[in-house]
C-alpha cells in the first residue's frame, strides 16, 4: 500500500513537473518575443534619433552656406567699393600709399 501511495505521489509529482516545463517554456517563448519587440523598438528609436540628427545636420549646413555665401557677397561688395574709390582719386591713392609706406619706414628705422 505504501508503494502504491509512493507510486501516486510520484506520478503527480512527475505531472506538476511536465506542467512546470510546459510553463517555463511559454514564459521562454514569451520572453524571446518581449525581447525581439524590445529590440524592434529600440532599432526604431535609433533610426528615429538618426533622421532626427541628419535632418539637424543638413539644417545647420544650410545655415553655414548661406552664412558663407553673404560673408562672399559682402567681401566682393566692398573690393568693389574700394576699386571704385580707387578709380575715382587715383592721385588721393597714390597719396595715401606713399604716405602710409613712409610711415611704416620711419617706424622701422625708429625701432632699430
């Protein structure tokens, strides 16, 4: 009789442990598709903040190129402006290089 109860005891020990793995099994199975939407997530979160940081890139790129082209614009505007200057008082030029270059010579031989 005590074998028989053995027996028993051990055959619905031997089922809550089949019921255990079927479980564990689920949970595994369940846990590797938390883990893959996990990752899909997280794959679309970089490739969000990716975009994000291109989009900014391109922002800050265009911000500089226009920066550049009027910086270009306002340095040819003012050669312009000096040649024009400079050809309409040649001697006043003349002048004023002649004056400054005997400036920088006097400092030179001052210095000395």
């Amino acid at each position: 009789m005590a074998n028989r109860d053995l027996d028993k005891a051990l055959a619905s020990l031997r089922g809550d442990l089949q019921r255990v793995q079927k479980d564990l099994g689920r949970l595994a199975r369940g846990g590797g598709k938390v883990a893959q939407q996990a990752g899909s997530t997280a794959n679309e979160a970089k490739d969000a903040a990716l975009q994000a940081l291109e989009a900014e890139a391109r922002g800050l790129l265009d911000t500089v190129k226009e920066i550049g082209s009027s910086a270009v614009a306002s340095g040819e505007d003012v050669v312009s402006s000096v040649e024009d200057h400079i050809n309409e008082h040649p001697l006043a030029m003349v002048a004023a290089a002649l004056g400054v270059g005997v400036a920088i010579g006097l400092l030179i031989s001052w210095r000395r």
